[in-house]
C-alpha cells in the first residue's frame, strides 16, 4: 500500500480539488519544509502568543503570497469599509463589519481575485463635535463659543489625530486585510475637494437650493440635525426628564386645555362668554398660535360651518387668530379642536400651508422666548410653560390640566429636546435622483439582501423629500456657497470651489467689483459626503477615478440603508453616470446576550478589545470613570452604566482572542434584524479552537512516532482508505460544499456551524478517537489514517481561515498544503447513513452511562443484541470503533432472540435507534442502585411514546392521497424508510420486556 508518493509540484496545480480553488494563501510561508517541520507548538492554543507570533511573520512579509498576474486571473473585487467615526474606539457593530468584509476578502482572494478594499474614517459632525465640546468642559471648563471657532476646531483635528490612530490600531488588530495604502479620511484633501465639486454641480443644476424651512432643531448644539439622529422617547404618565441647560429636571406627559373666547360671540345661559377649548402639549407656543383647527365633520363645532368666519381672541397679543377647517385634525384628540403652532410643530406647518397662513416664531437658536413677545422675552421655554399656565389660570382661561401619554423627540447626541423651528437651510431635491435610485431595484440591476429590505427601499425612495443637507456646526465641510451682496442691497448666492472661483462668478453675475462676498458658515451634514465616498475614494472628480469605481459590494448595516445606501445610490447615478454598486448585503444590530441594545444605561456595552483580551470588572468599570472624566459619559449616567456592568459582568471577561471574536461574530445570521452577542459562547469558541490545536498536536505526534513529516502526503488519490477514512473525507466533502454555497449567499453561519460540527464532533469526538489505537499500535492502516487526518486538517483549516486567520495561519505552517484529493469523488450517503447510526448508537450507550454514572471504573461490558441479520453485519463491521467510543471494557453482538428478555441479564439495557437493542454489565462486585433502574423503565416509555406519535405523522403522510399523486419517488422512498426504522425501534423497546 503505498500513500506517500514524491510526485513533482506540478501535480498540485491539478484542477480537481473542490470548489473554490484556493490559488493562494494568506498564511502561507516561505519557510523550508525542514524548517517549517521544526516549528514548535505549544501545549495549548495561547490567543495572545499565536497573534503576536502572526505579525512577527507579518513584518518579514512571511505571511504574504506572492501575487502574480497568473494568479490573478478574476480581476479585481472592491469594497469599502463603512468608515467609523472618530468619535472613540471600535465598538462591537464596527467589529461585525469589518469581520464580514474581511472573511468576503480573504475568500475572494482564495479564488483567485486582487481585492480592492478601502479603509477610512469618517469626521462624523455632529457626534465629534459634541464629545469634544464635552472633553473641553470637563478639561478647560469653557465652551466652544467661549473658546473660538478656530481654536475649537485645532482641539478636534487634535481628538481626530488620536482617535483615528486608535480605530486604525484596533482594525488592524482584528486581522483586516485593508488595503492602507488608499486609506482616506472623509475631511481630507481629496474628500474635500470632491464635496465642493459636487456641492457646485448640483446646485448649478438647480438641484440645491436655499429656502426657510421647519428643521429638528437642537437648541443645545445650536444645529439643525436629521431624523437620524432623533429618537423618540414614551411617556405613558407625567415623568420629569432632565434637560440640558436647565437646573432642575422638567415635567412632561400632561396636557392642558385652555380656552380662546370668541369674538362678537354669544353671552352662554350661564353667562360666560362664548369660547373655544383646545387641548396642547406645548403651552409655551401659545405665542406663536395663528390659527385653531377643528375637523368639518365634528357636530362639536358644526355651528361655526355657516358663518362667514370665526375669529378667536388672542389671550396674550392684541390681535386675533381664524378658527379654520381640515380633515387632518384628530377629532379624538383632546377636546378636538387644536391650536396651530407653524413655526413649532411638523403638522401645524403642513396644515398652515395648505391654508395659506404665515407662521410666527416663538424661540430663537437657544430656545429662549424672542424679543417680540417683551412679556416673556428671553425666558427659556420650559421655564415659560409653568408662567403662562399660570397666566391661563389667572385670566381664568385654563380649563383643565391631566395626564397624557406622548412620544418625546430627543436628540440623540446632546439629549436636548428636540424643537421644530423654520431656519434658513440648503436642501437637495431628491425626487428624480430618488427615481432614479428605485429603478435600479426595479430593473434587477442591483440586488440588497436580505431580500425583505428591497420593501424599504422602495418605500423611502418612493416618497423621498427634499434633503436638508446644511448643519449650524463647525466642525465639517463648510457650504461651498457665497453670498453675493451688491451695492443697492440686493443679494444672491453663488456656489464655487474657492473663493477666488466665487468671486470670478460673482463678476461675471454682476458685471462689476463692487460687492461684498461671504461665505456661508454652515456646514455640510455628514451624510452628504460620506454618500460621494465609492467614487471620491477613487478619485473623482479626476477622470482616473473609474479604473476603480464601481464596487463590487456594499455591506454596511440595516440602519442605514437609507440615510447613506440609498444616498450613495442616488449621488453615483448622478454625478457619474453610472451605479456605485450592483450588491448590497446588510446586517443587523448586534445586542446583548440578552437581545437589549447596547447602550451607557444598561451597562452592557463591551469593546471588541475586551472580549480579545478580557477584562476584569475593576478594568471595565476603570474604564467608564475615565469616559467620565473625559465628558464623555455624565455622572449620572455612569451610576447607572456602573451598575449595570456588574450585572453583566460579575466576574469581568474572560481571554477570547481574536479568532474567537471573528468567529463567534460570524457564527450568527449576519441578516437577522439583531444579532446577539453573548461573551460565553465567544469563550466556548476559544475552547473550540484550542480542540483543533490538540488535534495537530497529537498528528505531529503521531508523525513524529511513526518516523514520518507530514509533508511528505502530498496526495490520496489511489489510495484505499477503509470506511472510516471514507466516511470522514466525505463528511470534509460536504462541509468544504458548504462553505462554498455559503460564501456565495453570505449564510457565514451555515459555514462556521458546518466546521465546528465537522472539527468537533466528526473529526475531535470520533475519527480521531478511533484511529488512536491502530496509530499506536503501528497497525498496516496507521500511515493511511495519519495521511487521511493530515489532509482533513490542512483543508479543513484552509476553509477555516478566512474566519480565524491568526489560528489557522500558526497550524498551517505544520501541514502541507494542497493535498491532492478529488474530495468530490468520496462524497458517500451510504457510508455516512451507516457511520451515522454506528455513532447514534455509540451516543445512545453513553447517555445510559452518564445517566447511571458508569465510568471505567465499573469496567462496562456492552452486549449488543441486532434486530436483523443485516444489522448484524453493519454493527459486527464497526465493532472495534464502537468499544472505543463506547469506552466499554468488551463489546458482544448477538441476533436478537424474539423470546429473551434482556432485562433479565443485564444491569442496564435500552434500544439504540433500529439497528440494535442493547444491554451493559458492569462488575459483580459493585451494585446498581436500585432508583436506577425505575428511571431507564421510564426513559424507555417515554422513547415508545415518543416512537408511536412520529410512526403516526410518517403514516398519516403516506395514507394522503394528495401525496401519493404530488410526491415523487425519492420522497416516498424517504418517508417509507423512516417508518420502516421507526417501527423496527419501536418493536425493540417492545421486545425488551419492561412495558406492562
């Protein structure tokens, strides 16, 4: 017999190894075969020193393939990394992405292609802005406007330059195979220049204008932000929140009715004045009121339909307001009439306009009462609210104060309430660029998987408005546009790349030199460059940029399908003409083991760098202490976030690793709208690990005893491999075809369930038990099994990888690569069916075993008794596997005799599936307790319980008609053959004896 064979190397170019080919590696080495032989391995799989030991390899460029143009037969495979913000370090959603990427890129390069991706960060407006502001309060006790706008902006390019540097590290870290050479920052040069040159052609078009409009507006940051970046908090009952700028916290979830009285109205018989009750939650934009809405169709106010108009008596201006008619209004709300507040509130500015009724403004940028109103000007609005409700009462106007269950919008970056306020602001039109965007979808040019989220898409950019694309910050891209002022007074704007280009324009415009220009100071939202990064990166608006453009993929995560897919969508199409992308593959969110999101409140949020390196709880909560002191997190949030992470954590985190976190991260259904993240299970999976690490360390042994490298099997074509070599090639078969379809489809999950069931339990838990004794003992098939084990490591480990590169890269240098092997040609069903119920068997004594707490110490002898003659061969053929993974002192096999009764002989006894029944004798001088044998009596009733209902279901199925006529051939076969091996279990727990 003859295994090992010193073919040439050409014979490892062959094109008959599974589907993918792997054209090259990333772990591989340029180390001798001698030398790489000589590599130590240590006892135990150490994630720390393997990972120190990979960038060691890294830095001599001995972890590197040599690409060559052959190799790179497929091109190139692009992508970009969602840039995280600069805001702080990776958090575990960053961790996710970057994992799924980097095992897309390290596959792609498998197969042959050049990949393309591209790392960045993103400058992230409004969230940089706010930690900074907070890191110099709590540093400098100043505020940015005491500080200065440039000053200001010196400290974050500061922060950024040190976070940057940070989120680079911890991406690196993770094993990101980016291409760091084309890094960017989306604040850069390139990026800026891009955004102006996109900012001007747009606005050339006519597609970006200027106009008033209602805004969410933050009174703390002084800013208009996006709905993103609102949230929405229940009240079910009155609940005081704590509010940014206030001393003490504030009531909300009450509503108050108050009355507008008539004018000309009617004396009432109990001689009050004729009046209207509203009912608001806001009583401080009393002010601002121009109009009350009631519904036509209300009989409440029917009387009002008939007459000319109706007005109503300002209570705090001297003048008065319409009493007005829409269907919008919600007859069931409060009183059903409401006040409408323009200037203040989303649905009084719709209905407003549709009446063509002006707005009046109440606050300024601050929130503070505007001068207008001298009674009450310069009070902050929630302080006014208690006034006015007063002065309600005391012009005994109030009517009635009660609870109310709201929905609070608060900012998620500054905690502020949200206020609705008309400012002057650019917007985008999105309406055509969103059509656009749709029939991409529409076509079938572009796929988003999953599939249920082509709905959303279709949804937003169906009804997609206009995009306020300007922010009153200063940290970020300033508009690029100028406003132009002419000697008579008269204004216009001009957008340009430059000033010197402004002011040319402006000439032109004007036909003189004589005006005054400036820029606007405001700043472009975050979301509109990061929407031109898959051409900026490439370098648009320079020609050259599509030798890279367009990606291959985008994946990013659910959250923002919107906010930037469709952006990116809508901004490639029209400024390059072309789809930035044909793929999109999102994400969910990933939680807590618990599924709650991660947040400061609960404590649960866990850096990736945590779970890698553990973490004691005195670290973690060190840890929020310094964010504390930095103004990251407040005090009072850090109460809570302590508590929390005690709960969590109780005992800090346990050392995981890198590999670990990848895989445990990529173990989940990356699609599912959450993914919860559990630290246990990412421990479990170190564990898993250090199983395969044993495995080698025990065929390096085993070489190393037989007198043989392991680099001398280069191939097991032609070689006879007995079933159980067989059966754990075609299981490597089947788990290396689903790793394959897997990739295809991004189900990473299918792919990690399938290796850690082949290594742990085909490989760990029985092949390799089995062929430790004829290693051992030197028997003809011990080279065959050390050869069979060699090459399921060293493709298993290949296909492993992309998801642990840093623990595949250390064994793989102990093994060879490419073993030849036609792995399609060993995928058997028979012999895995029959290996299958050999194993089942095999689990079917241990549980009787554990259950009774047999060990080797009672040396167990096990008696099988076969229901046929058939059975009979199938288990007398696996006889020596079955004592060994029995790990019984003796294994018997008889025909079972339809009169014994096993019950009689033996300690122990019970069915193992249809093939045999089986009994367990263990030493006469030690005897079974007898609570034992009541409960193997009741394990074995529930069994033929259990049996009867299955038998039922299966018959019941082939009794139907309908599937007689509609199944075919192969199905009938399946469910027959589950009856038949059911009803043969069934007649063994009969024929056992212990049933009334």
């Amino acid at each position: 017999m003859q295994i090992i064979r010193n073919f040439s190397r050409k014979l490892l170019r062959h094109k008959y190894l599974f589907q993918p080919k792997v054209y090259s590696l990333y772990y591989s080495t340029a180390r001798s075969a001698d030398k790489r032989n000589e590599l130590p391995l240590a006892s135990g799989y150490q994630p720390q020193q393997v990972e120190d030991a990979y960038w060691e390899r890294e830095q001599r460029r001995e972890n590197l393939p040599r690409y060559d143009s052959e190799r790179r037969k497929r091109g190139t495979y692009r992508m970009l990394l969602p840039p995280p913000n600069v805001t702080g370090s990776l958090h575990l959603g960053h961790a996710l992405n970057a994992t799924v990427q980097d095992v897309i890129a390290r596959q792609h390069r498998q197969l042959g292609y050049e990949v393309d991706w591209i790392p960045g960060t993103d400058h992230a407006g409004i969230a940089t802005q706010v930690v900074v502001e907070r890191t110099i309060a709590a540093a400098q006790g100043k505020s940015r406007q005491e500080l200065g706008r440039t000053a200001f902006l010196d400290e974050v390019w500061r922060w950024k330059a040190e976070k940057g540097a940070g989120i680079v590290e911890d991406l690196q870290k993770l094993g990101c195979t980016l291409n760091w050479q084309r890094e960017y920052f989306t604040m850069d040069q390139q990026q800026a220049h891009a955004v102006n040159v996109a900012f001007e052609r747009l606005f050339e078009e006519g597609l970006i204008r200027r106009r008033n409009a209602l805004v969410n507006w933050s009174t703390s940051l002084r800013s208009a932000i996006s709905d993103m970046e609102v949230e929405l908090l229940d009240i079910k009952e009155p609940t005081e929140i704590a509010v940014p700028g206030y001393e003490h916290n504030i009531l909300f979830g009450r509503i108050f009715d108050f009355a507008y009285r008539v004018v000309d109205g009617e004396t009432q018989e109990d001689g009050t004045p004729e009046e209207i009750v509203v009912s608001t939650t806001r009583p401080e934009t009393i002010l601002g009121d121009v109009a009350v809405a009631v519904h036509p169709l209300d009989p409440r106010y029917s009387k009002y339909r008939s007459r000319e108009e109706v007005k109503l008596k300002h209570p705090f201006r001297h003048d008065t307001i319409p009493l007005i008619f829409d269907i919008a209004v919600d007859q069931e709300f409060g009183t059903g009439a409401v006040k409408i507040t323009p200037a203040h509130d989303k649905f009084d500015f719709e209905l407003a306009t549709r009446h063509k009724i002006e707005p009046r403004q109440v606050f300024n940028e601050t929130g503070h009462i505007l001068e207008t109103f001298a009674e009450f000007k310069g009070q902050a609005r929630f302080e006014v609210r208690e006034v006015i409700v007063e002065k309600l009462e005391e012009m005994e106007l109030l009517r009635q104060v009660r609870s109310h269950s709201m929905q609070l919008p608060i900012c998620s970056r500054s905690k502020d309430v949200i206020e609705y306020m008309i400012v002057p602001q650019w917007f985008l039109k999105c309406k055509d660029l969103a059509k656009d965007a749709l029939s991409e979808l529409q076509s079938g040019r572009l796929q988003i998987q999953p599939s249920s989220f082509e709905t959303e898409w279709e949804r937003w950019l169906s009804d997609c408005r206009d995009w306020c694309i300007s922010r009153q910050l200063w940290w970020g891209h300033q508009v690029p546009a100028y406003q132009v002022t002419d000697t008579r007074g008269g204004t216009h704007w001009i957008a340009a790349i430059s000033e010197q280009a402004a002011r040319k324009k402006a000439i032109k415009l004007l036909g003189t030199e004589d005006f005054v220009l400036n820029r606007d100071p405001d700043v472009l939202d975050t979301w509109f460059s990061s929407s031109l990064l898959p051409f900026s990166v490439a370098g648009w608006p320079e020609d050259n940029y599509k030798e890279r453009y367009p990606l291959d993929l985008m994946q990013t995560g659910h959250d923002i399908l919107f906010f930037w897919v469709a952006r990116m969508m809508m901004m490639g199409l029209k400024l390059t003409g072309q789809s930035p992308f044909q793929s999109v593959l999102l994400n969910g969110i990933v939680c807590d083991a618990h599924g709650r999101k991660m947040s400061k409140s609960l404590g649960n949020i866990v850096a990736p760098q945590q779970v890698v390196q553990g973490a004691s709880l005195e670290s973690l909560k060190a840890g929020l202490k310094q964010s504390c002191d930095a103004g990251i997190i407040k005090p009072s949030e850090l109460r809570t976030s302590m508590a929390g992470m005690s709960k969590m954590f109780p005992n800090g985190i346990q050392e995981c690793g890198t590999d670990a976190l990848r895989f445990t991260l990529m173990s989940h259904n990356i699609k599912n709208h959450f993914i919860n993240f559990d630290v246990n299970t990412c421990h479990t999976n170190k564990l898993f690990l250090n199983k395969i690490w044993q495995a080698l360390r025990f065929t390096m042994g085993s070489a190393k005893a037989l007198n043989i490298s392991l680099h001398a099997f280069e191939t097991l074509e032609n070689v006879e491999l007995t079933m159980w070599d067989r059966w754990i090639v075609s299981r490597l078969s089947d788990t290396l075809s689903i790793c394959s379809e897997s990739h295809n489809s991004h189900n990473f999950h299918l792919a990690t369930a399938a290796l850690k069931s082949f290594f742990y339990q085909n490989l760990c838990d029985i092949y390799l038990e089995t062929i430790k004794t004829p290693i051992a003992n030197r028997t003809p098939d011990a080279l065959v099994h050390l050869g069979t084990l060699t090459a399921c490591l060293s493709w298993g480990l290949q296909a492993m990888a992309p998801f642990t590169p840093f623990v595949a890269s250390e064994l793989l240098q102990h093994l060879p690569l490419n073993v030849v092997m036609k792995l399609s040609s060993y995928k058997n069903a028979q012999i895995e069916d029959e290996v299958e119920d050999i194993v089942n068997v095999c689990q079917s004594v241990r549980q009787v075993k554990s259950r009774n707490q047999i060990s080797k110490r009672h040396q167990p002898r096990l008696s099988l008794f076969a229901q046929n003659i058939e059975a009979e061969e199938v288990l007398r053929r696996h006889l020596p596997q079955i004592r060994v993974l029995t790990r019984c002192e003796g294994v018997e096999l008889d025909l079972m005799d339809e009169n014994s009764q096993i019950s009689k002989k033996l300690n122990f006894f019970s069915t193992a599936g249809s093939l045999c029944s089986f009994g367990l004798k263990i030493r006469d001088d030690m005897p079974v307790p007898m609570p034992k044998r009541p409960a193997l009596e009741e394990a074995n009733v529930k069994k033929l319980k259990k049996l009867v209902t299955e038998l039922q279901k299966y018959r019941m199925r082939l009794d139907n008609e309908a599937f007689q006529l509609l199944a075919d051939k192969t199905i009938k076969a399946h469910f027959e053959n589950r009856v038949s091996r059911k009803s043969l279990h069934k007649k063994l727990l009969l024929n056992i004896g212990v049933f009334p």
